[in-house]
C-alpha cells in the first residue's frame, strides 16, 4: 500500500509565521478545525438528547479511533435487521457486532434477548462485560477460539483512513480529507520533530477483516453485513461477495462521505432492497 510521507519541512503557502517566529496554523487549516469540532459539539449534544430519550447510553466518540456514532434511525434500522434475520435462524441464534458499539447498544434494547458480542479496540466498552472482546483488526484471527466459527450473524464497521506519528503506531480516522490535511498541520507545529503517515488503509483493513468474518461465521449459511464508504463498492464484492442495499445510513455527526450498507443476502424490501446493477 501506498504511502504519503509528510516530512517537517516549510510550507510558504500552508505555514505562516508572525514578527516572533511563533508557528501559526494557516486560515485555511484554522477553519476546517474549527468547523470540524463545532460539528463533534454538535454531534455530542445530538447524542446526548438522543441517548436520554431513547435510553441507549453510550461513550463520546474518539475520532482518533476512527468513532462516529449511527444515528437513531441508523442504529435502529440495523438493529431491526439483525434481530429479524435472528427470528428465523435457529434458535441459538449469536451476533458479532465488529467495530459498532452503537448497532450493539441498540441491539440489546430492541431485542436484549439476542446473544451479541462486541468485537472492538477502544477498552471503554469494556462495561459491556463478557460481551465485549478485545479486536485489533491488524491481529485479525487473535480472538478467543471459543468464538471461531459460532456466529450465524456478523455486522462489520471497519476504519479505513489511517493516520499515524510513526509507522508502527496508527490511529484510525476517517473524516474529510480538508480535516486530515488540518490535522497534520496542527501536529506539525505541535511536534515539529515528528513525522507524519497517512495511508489509505482501506483495502488492507477489509482484506484483515474478511480474515476475521471467516473465523467467526457459522459454516453453512451465516448472514453478513458490512457499513463502509461507497469507495469500498468494488472490494467488498470482490473480498466478500457483498451487494449495496438502498438504505443509506448517517451518521450524528453528519460525515461527509458517502456511506452504505452492503449484504451477502437478499433483503428483499428491507433496507431499500438490494440497489440494482446497471
């Protein structure tokens, strides 16, 4: 995979300096900050009604992990999904919810007797207690062996945009390119002896986390779902065999890239049905 160095070097158009030689972040970078936290405010207050009205609690999202919460219909759209798909599998029916803490927290509250397991790195959901299981996507087959092959139903949400200070420690972003692009000028004037990394890690991360869906499904007939962006349209046929369906789900925080939910089933006119090929 390809990948963009960007070395501690002067940037006339991008880096300004005042009469004291203090580093100032340029307008440009100062208002895609600006409107990137307004957004995250936003974002949390919109959660926060949410949560009290709807009684599904959750943690702030970290955007470092790569953490944008569903929103209510989002969540509860999926959530009604997968307990249907459960009422007519067998009866020990279980559901691996892969880096979606919010499809997990709806899910036990429209069908708290569903048996789900959050597979997830940020260790805050471990309140979730034996239903939390530590994933590094990176490690995508380091689970307990008591989980390989027990689930009749996976929904995955895997990070693809990967920013990091060194080449072995990575956080997971994914948000506008113009709010990247501000971030690795703020870091710069922050740790100037630092360098940054930005890869594009989205078909390594799905290939990792096809490797993780074939360790958990049930053999025979399991039901996969998978929330990405639409540039994961070719891969996830490609990997996994998946097709786009018309729902489209959002985000709180209003992301500005395109997501979509792809399947390995036929919905029939659940979720807006499966968008037909041209």
């Amino acid at each position: 995979m390809e990948e963009l160095r960007v070395d501690n070097c002067p940037k006339n158009d991008d880096v300004v300096e005042d009469d004291d030689d203090r580093p100032m972040l340029s307008s440009q970078a100062l208002a895609a900050l600006q409107e990137f936290f307004a957004e995250q405010t936003q974002a949390v207050e919109t959660d926060r009604t949410e949560t009290e009205s709807e009684t599904v609690t959750l943690v702030s999202e970290d955007w470092r992990l790569s953490q944008f919460w569903y929103d209510a219909e989002t969540a509860e759209t999926v959530a009604k999904e997968v307990v249907s798909l459960c009422g007519g599998a067998d009866s020990d029916c279980r559901v691996a919810c892969i880096a979606c803490p919010t499809l997990y927290a709806y899910l036990k509250k429209i069908g708290p007797d569903v048996s789900a397991q959050l597979l997830e790195f940020d260790k805050r959901f471990e309140q979730y207690g034996t239903d939390f299981t530590f994933y590094d996507y990176n490690l995508p087959e380091d689970l307990p062996l008591e989980l390989k092959h027990t689930f009749s139903i996976i929904v995955a949400d895997p990070p693809y945009l990967v920013a990091s200070n060194t080449r072995d420690s990575q956080v997971n972003v994914d948000c506008p390119s113009s709010t990247v692009t501000a971030l690795i000028e703020l870091i710069e004037l922050i740790e100037p002896v630092q360098v940054i990394w930005l890869k594009d890690m989205s078909k390594e991360c799905l290939e990792k986390v096809s490797q993780t869906t074939s360790f958990l499904a049930r053999p025979g007939n399991s039901y996969l779902l998978l929330l990405t962006g639409e540039v994961q349209r070719d891969r996830a046929a490609e990997l996994l065999g998946l097709r786009p369906c018309g729902f489209r789900p959002q985000h709180s925080s209003k992301l500005g890239n395109e997501f979509r939910l792809f399947t390995n089933y036929d919905p029939g006119m659940r979720l807006g049905g499966w968008e037909q090929e041209n």
